[in-house]
C-alpha cells in the first residue's frame, strides 16, 4: 500500500517544486501552524533558504517573521532564528558581493534589494521599537543578531533608523548597555552598532557621551592594550572620533572629565621601534587622529587653547615630542606625529616655547625645529613628510612674535654661527635650491616668520647674502627680485611657476604693511619694468597666476607707498600702470587670483594638504592677505589724486581722533589698573583677616584640646603611677608589685590625711573669725565702743528737736506778749498815768527781754549740739556699711573654703578607695603567696617589728 502510494504521489509529484513555491508553503505554515516546534521549524528552514532565495524570502516572509517576533517573546530559539533571517535579508554580506562582483547590474540590484527590505521593515517604526526591546534579551541567540540587524538597518537607512531610535524611550540607552556585556562577541558588534548610530548626528553623540561611553570605551582600550591591541582598539577609538569631531559639547565634556589625562599612556614607546604591526599603526594612527579633533583648528579658540593647555601640562605633548625624535617610527606614524604637534602648539605661547626648546638626541644636540627644516628641504624625503613639517613650522610660528624674532635673527649678520646649521641658513639654502618645491616651502615658511610682524620685516632687510666670489654681498630682497627679474640665467633655472608663485607670496608678505620695505624694493630700478612687463604680456595659462601675483606686488607697493621716492610716487605708479597696462587689465589680472581653483582649497584650511607637488601653489595665510588686499588696491588704483588727498585728510583727522580715545583708553586702562590693584589688595586683606580669624580660632581650640589632652594624660598618670605603686610585694617583685612603693603610697595617703587636718582647723578658724566679725558687725550696729546705743541717741535727738520746738513756740508768745506791752507802752505813754505803772512796766520789760536771750542762746546751742550729732551718726552710717562688705567679702571666703574643703574630702575619699583596693590585692596576693608556700609577714608583725624598732631608736637616744 506504502509503496503504491510513493508511485502515485511521485507520478504526480512530477517536478520538484521551486524556491518561491517552497517558501511559500514554509509562510503559510508559519502563518497557521498552532504549535511551537511547527514554526519554529519553519522558521528555520526559511533561515537556511535566506541567502539563496533573498528576495523571495524578503518578499514574502518579512511579515510572518515580524509577527514572529511580536507573538512568540517566549520562545528564544524562534527568535533567534527570526531576527537571523531578517539579517540575511537586509545585510548585503561580503560573501554575496564577493560572488556578483562579475556582474555590476547584479550587485547593484542586491544593493537595492537591502536598501528595499530597510525601507519595508521601518515602514512601521514600531518594528524599530520593537527591536530595541528585544536587544534587552540577556540570552546569546536573541541579542546577537538582534544587534547585527539594528547594524544592517543603520548602514541602509542610517538617519530614519536614528530618528526613531532617538525619540523611543531609553532606546539609546539600552544600546549602550552592550558595551557592560560580558560576552565580547556582543560588545565588540555592539561597537559596530553605535559607530554607525553617532554617524552624523549630534543630538545622539551627546546622549551617548552622557551615558558615560567615554569612560567605557577608555576602559575597553585600557583592557585591550592600548596601541598594542587588535581591532576592537580599533572600533572604540572610531566611536570616540564619531562622538568628538565637530561637537565642542562632547569634546568640552572629554575634557572637563579629565580623559585627556588618560590618552598620555597611549604613546609610550620604547627605544626599539621596529617591526610594529599593522594593527598597532592603524591604532596609533586613530589615536593621533583623536588628539588632532581635540585642538583642531576649525574648534573655537578657546576651546582649542585650554584643550592644549591640558595636553601640556599632563606630559602629552612631551610625549609626541619623544615620539618625533624616536629612530624606527614608521613613517606615515612620524608624518601623523608631526601633523599632531603641529595642532598642540599652534597660538599656544607656551607649547611653543616647549618646542622651542626640544632637542633632537644627536651629537651635539640640535633643535627639532632644525632638523625637521632640514627634512623639508631635503628633495628626497616624501611628499607628505615635507607637508607636515611646514605644516609645523607655520604652526610654530602662528603668533608667535618671539619665535619669528629667534628664525630671523638667525639669518642676521651679528648672529650667524659658522660651526653649526641654523633654521635661517636652511631656509636660504631651499630658497635657492634648485628642487622647485623646496623654494616653495621655504618661501612660504619664510612668509610665516614675517607674518603681522612689522618689526622682523624691518630686521630682514638687513640680511645680506654673498652670490660669489669677489662680487659685493647683496641683500635677500635684492636677490629674491633678481631670481624673478634676470630673465637669461637665474630665471630659466628658476622659472618653474611653483618657485615663482612662492618667491611673490613672499615678497608680497615682507612688503605688505611695510613702507620701508616698499621703499626698498621700489629702489631698484629694474622691478617696476620688470612687474609691469610680467603683467602687460599675453602668456598662457600656467603663467595668468605669475601676472596675478605680480599685479598685486605691483599694488602693494602702490597702496603702502610713503612717497619718498620721487620716481616712484602713489600717483606715478598709477600712470604708468594706466600708460602700460590699463587699469581694467590691471584689475583682471589681479582678479585672477581668487578665481583660482588651488586658491579655493588653500583658503579651506590651515594645513597644507595637496594630492601632487604640482597643486602646491597656494598658502591658507597668503590667501587670507589676498582676500584682504584685493579691494584697496582696487579702490588705490581707480582713486584721483584728489580724492586721495582728501583720503589724506579724513585719515588724519581720524588718526588724531584714535590718538584721542586711544589716550583716554588708557587713562581708563590705568584707571581700572589701579581700581583692580586696589580690589586685590582689598580682597588680599580681606582674606588675610579671615585668614588669620581663622588661624587665631584653629588655635584657641588647639589650645583647648591640648588642656583637655593635658587633663587627661595627668588623670592616666597619676592612675598608672597609683597602679604601680599599688601593685609591688614584699622585698621581692611578686607580679610586678614592690614595698617600697606600697610605703610611698601609704605615706601619701597620711600626707593627705595631714593635709586634710590642716585644712579642717584652717576651716575651724575662719569660721570663728567669720562668727566674731559678725558680732563685731552686730556690736557696731549697736552703738559706738564706748557703751552709747545707736537708739537711744535718736530718742535723745528727738527729745531735743520737741524742747526746741516747745521753747521756739515759747519765743513766740514771749515776742507777741513783747510786742503786747510795747504796744501797750505807746498807748500808756500818750495817756497821763501814775509814775508807778510804767516803773512796774520797765521791769517787766527787762525780765522779758532777759528771758528771750537766755532762751536764744540756749536754742543756737541746742542746734549746734544736733548737728554734732548728726555727723556722728553719718561716722556710724560709713562704719556699718564698711562692716557689711567686709562679713560678705569673709563669707565669699568661707564658700571658697567650704568648697575647698569638699574636694580636699573627695580626694581623700578617693584615695582611701584606692588605697582599700590595693589592700585588697595584697591581701590576695598574700594569700596566694602562701598557697605557694611562701614565708609572708603579716601587717600587724610588720607594724611590731616597727613599733620595737621606734623603741629601740628611742632608747638609743635616751643613752
């Protein structure tokens, strides 16, 4: 039956079926299967037929596969094989583009079909998200290839990819987590992941440098070995040139985290530097590369100068230098180094300076500045090494006014040393030379020396140069103009464009700004013909840059000329360029110079990089002289003399009003000069005080401190002096204890019972001298010594004050009863009345008036007798209160007394304690002594043999 149905089925199987209709059968079953091991063994048969069948598997299976990895989260071996397939689809493998490299339509439809299944798989971003969540999987055949396929995705459709990764919550984050995994398959895919995530988006170069990759990634290079590591060195040191390069965020947050520090180790290498692996340069060559992003110079200054301020300080610049003066380098590594420290010292006065003073490790020792000149001079030396070291030497000397000062005063004649090579003597040597592109470099690096200096372009006219034997020396601009004018000899040695372009960049700098030199080189008689005959000739193409760059020599000499010379005056130069040229073809010819294409990439940016020797034609500072001069002398050439008379004018009005703000700038300069010393001298004050404050604070409780440690000490001491001396035996040291010292502490103990003896009766007697005092007190409260009473004198005084008063009352009846009879008198005297009555009056009269004088002197005596007694009782007052101070000054004694008293008590108390304690251990010790079956006296034989011995001595005194 079995075998019949094999007949049947294989007649009507016929052929067998095709890939499509093979995959077909496999979506369907993965579509309605209802059991697990049913689809995932679809799945997998789709995953082996993904790379033969590519397109047929995408097309159709992409979508069952999505649903896969939404529905069956449980299952990892089914997503596994899921996210694999989807891989296979998207990733344009090597191995495919290796097999269809014959056909060019082919693999370029294989590129579509990639950038195809990318664009239907990100249809829904939350495909994208859904990804992202799976990658959180810990296990290996989940999150692989779900890292691969993120990979895939981001290097077809790179910026859709990042929008949607950037706005999914924490979805940056969990790709940074690959770098924490501990398998390396995964971190070192994850590396790939996010070198293509960074690629040109700065919003996730920034969440991923917060997220603390730098540390990660430097960690990981560290693990690896730095230069000596392999390829995953590699891919970290490209994420970290992803995150840094044209983001100032990241690199100013590289700094501020001090990673700088951390690159230094990087570029150690030893004395023997042969034989170094590709990888090693590949590695050394990104980890240059990072330097060079840190201090490019297209980053803001600022950032710039405290990025090299930090690579100094930390050593690293010392190190590149070892690396430039190492033997064995590898040359593209040598060439890479010196395009590096070019980048770390350029405008940083101090990095200069360091280089400045760099020794090769010759013999005698010679500058690197010289020897990397003699390199560039050197025709033989490659290309791009020749590059890089003028690359260095402008870096040196960009802003460096005292580093131009220290090239041209080389060249002079006052300094020139005969025993030895100097920067000068090359530069003269290449700029004669009859390699073209050495004349180039050297004029250029010449052009550098003099660039914003008018000072060394005054110095350099005094060089002198000896052409020949017997012939007078003439100086470097007469023989630079002479190698341009002569036209039979020098000229056809030296007529290639590229030495002429650099001998007129060269000139044009020294005389630019220069009026001096103008004069100078107008003084020679043959230049003008010479530059105007260049300009006014129809030549051919290669010789239209030479015309440009001898129009505008000729412009300059117009624009910054002093008139000194009468030949040569602004406006005589002007006529004739209008006689000889015609200002219009003066103007294009000048003009032809920023047309040029080398012109255009020159301009781009400092460093000279150019695919041949040939292009080598143009330099970014002479550039930035063209663009600056191209219009004034423009406008010098078109002007009149009128208007530049007027020109004249307006200028020297204008330079008298900047004299005038230029002197009140400097008031104002000194001004706050001394505003500022005055604030710093104020804030040091300021600081001082706190300072001192401070100091004066540390020290009190310093001061307090050492008393409580003093304190403490004496307290630990005395218990360890009490503690010795309590813990001595008998004659003999019985566990560290003596007699002797059990005697000095038993006299103690009676010395201090003496003391507290001494201290009672002193106590006894002060307080019965505060008790006699207070009677004493009591008494003259009282009354006086003499027995009077206090009391009794003021009922006495009052007693005084009523008589007084009674007999003052008295007085005054006496008076009225006067005044009665005198009036009486009056009246009788006018009346006739008998002789007897006025007799009888008389008498009464005088007793009267007796009465009244007696009464009046009694009176005054009484009140002196009162005013007596009131002093005394002030007297009295006085000595009572004196006698109250002194009971209170007595009893604040006796408190102080009292209060000694007690701690002379607690003392003793102490000690008694410490002295029961210690019995108490003698007395074990006794104790155990005799266990032992030692002979041990009792306290009371020994008090005996004492009391016989007191006897004995007293016996022996009384004989």
């Amino acid at each position: 039956m079995n075998f019949f149905r094999g007949v049947i089925s294989g007649q009507a199987a016929g052929p067998q079926p095709s890939g499509a209709e093979t995959i077909q059968k496999l979506c369907d079953r993965v579509a309605s299967s209802t059991l697990l091991e049913d689809r995932r063994d679809a799945v997998r048969a789709l995953k082996s037929l993904s790379k033969k069948y590519r397109m047929e598997v995408g097309t159709q299976a992409m979508d069952h596969l999505i649903n896969i990895l939404q529905t069956d989260r449980s299952d990892s071996e089914i997503l596994g094989y899921a996210l694999d397939t989807l891989y296979n689809v998207i990733c344009n493998d090597e191995e495919e583009e290796q097999d269809e490299s014959e056909d060019e339509n082919a693999q370029k439809q294989a590129d579509d079909l990639g950038l195809q299944f990318t664009d239907t798989f990100v249809q829904d971003p939350e495909h994208v998200t859904l990804l992202l969540t799976l990658l959180e999987e810990f296990d290996f055949h989940v999150r692989w290839p779900g890292v691969k396929l993120l990979t895939a995705l981001l290097k077809n459709q790179g910026p859709q990819i990042q929008g949607i990764i950037l706005v999914s919550p924490m979805g940056v984050s969990r790709l940074m987590d690959l770098l924490a995994d501990s398998r390396e398959v995964i971190r070192n895919d994850g590396l790939l992941l996010l070198q293509q995530l960074t690629k040109g988006n700065a919003a996730i170069q920034k969440i991923v440098a917060f997220e603390n990759a730098f540390e990660r990634l430097l960690d990981i290079i560290t693990e690896e070995g730095s230069s000596d590591g392999g390829i995953v060195v590699e891919d970290c040191l490209l994420l970290l040139l992803n995150l840094l390069k044209n983001n100032s965020s990241n690199q100013n947050f590289f700094k501020e985290g001090s990673y700088i520090q951390r690159m230094k180790p990087w570029f150690e290498v030893g004395d023997d530097n042969s034989g170094w692996s590709a990888q090693k340069v590949t590695n050394l060559h990104l980890m240059l590369q990072l330097v060079r992003v840190m201090v490019s110079p297209v980053n803001s200054p600022g950032a710039t100068a405290s990025c090299q301020k930090s690579m100094f300080q930390c050593g690293l610049l010392q190190q590149l230098c070892t690396i430039l003066m190492a033997t064995g380098v590898p040359a593209d590594i040598l060439t890479e180094t010196i395009n590096t420290v070019s980048e770390v010292i350029r405008g940083s006065q101090v990095n200069q300076d360091y280089f400045a003073s760099v020794n090769a490790p010759s013999n005698p020792p010679r500058p690197a500045i010289v020897v990397l000149l003699m390199s560039m001079v050197n025709e033989r030396q490659p290309f791009v090494l020749r590059c890089a070291v003028l690359y260095c030497f402008q870096c040196f000397l960009y802003k460096n006014q005292k580093g131009q000062g220290e090239i041209v005063a080389t060249l002079l004649p006052s300094t020139i040393d005969a025993n030895s090579i100097s920067a000068g003597q090359l530069l003269c040597g290449g700029l004669f030379s009859a390699d073209s592109l050495s004349n180039w470099c050297a004029a250029v690096a010449l052009a550098h020396a003099l660039q914003d200096n008018l000072t060394q372009k005054e110095q350099l006219l005094r060089v002198q140069l000896a052409t020949s034997l017997g012939k007078p020396p003439v100086s470097l601009l007469q023989q630079c103009t002479n190698i341009l004018s002569q036209g039979d000899k020098i000229v056809r040695r030296g007529s290639k464009v590229q030495t002429r372009v650099g001998l007129l960049m060269l000139l044009c700098t020294w005389i630019s700004n220069c009026p001096i030199a103008v004069t100078h080189f107008l003084h020679n008689q043959e230049n003008v013909p010479f530059l105007t005959a260049q300009i006014s000739e129809n030549l051919g193409e290669d010789e239209r840059l030479v015309q440009g760059l001898c129009a505008l020599l000729l412009g300059i000499c117009i624009y910054y000329n002093d008139n000194s010379l009468e030949n040569y005056t602004k406006e005589k130069l002007k006529q004739l360029i209008e006689k000889r040229i015609g200002k219009e073809n003066f103007v294009e010819k000048l003009c032809f110079i920023t047309k040029h294409e080398l012109y255009s990439r020159a301009a781009q940016k400092p460093q000279p990089v150019f695919p041949s020797p040939e292009q080598m034609l143009f330099d970014h500072e002479f550039t930035k002289l063209v663009k600056e001069l191209e219009g004034v002398i423009t406008k010098a050439v078109h002007k009149s003399s009128e208007e530049e008379k007027k020109e004249e004018e307006v200028k020297k009005t204008l330079e008298q009003h900047d004299n005038i703000v230029t002197q009140y700038k400097e008031l104002i300069r000194e001004q706050d000069a001394q505003l500022q010393e005055l604030k710093e001298q104020v804030a040091c004050m300021t600081s001082q005080n706190e300072q001192l404050q401070a100091t004066i604070t540390q020290q009190q409780s310093q001061i307090l401190q050492h008393k409580d440690q003093y304190n403490i000490l004496k307290l630990k001491l005395a218990k360890e002096n009490q503690g010795q001396s309590n813990s001595q035996g008998d004659g003999s040291q019985v566990n560290g204890l003596q007699t002797e010292e059990l005697t000095q502490l038993r006299e103690e103990v009676e010395e201090l019972r003496k003391q507290h003896s001494l201290l009672q009766t002193q106590l006894g007697d002060k307080d019965a001298l505060i008790s006699s005092l207070k009677s004493g007190a009591a008494q003259t409260a009282e009354g006086p010594a003499g027995g009077s009473d206090d009391t009794e004198l003021l009922q006495e005084l009052e007693a005084l004050r009523s008589q007084v008063q009674s007999q003052s009352t008295e007085i005054g009846q006496l008076k009225m009863e006067r005044q009665d009879l005198l009036r009486r008198a009056e009246v009788g005297c006018s009346d006739t009345l008998p002789s007897s009555d006025s007799s009888l009056d008389a008498a009464k009269m005088a007793e009267l008036e007796s009465r009244l004088g007696a009464q009046t002197s009694e009176m005054e005596r009484l009140k002196a007798e009162v005013k007596n007694l009131s002093e005394s009782r002030a007297e009295l007052e006085k000595r009572l209160d004196s006698t109250t101070s002194t009971v209170a000054i007595l009893q604040t004694e006796k408190e102080k007394l009292q209060t000694d008293v007690q701690e002379s008590k607690k003392e003793q108390d102490d000690l008694l304690m410490l002295l029961a304690d210690q019995d108490q251990k003698i007395t074990n010790l006794k104790k155990r002594l005799k266990e032992l079956g030692e002979t041990v006296e009792d306290e009371d034989d020994l008090d005996t043999r004492d009391q016989t011995d007191d006897d004995d001595e007293e016996d022996e005194d009384e004989d």
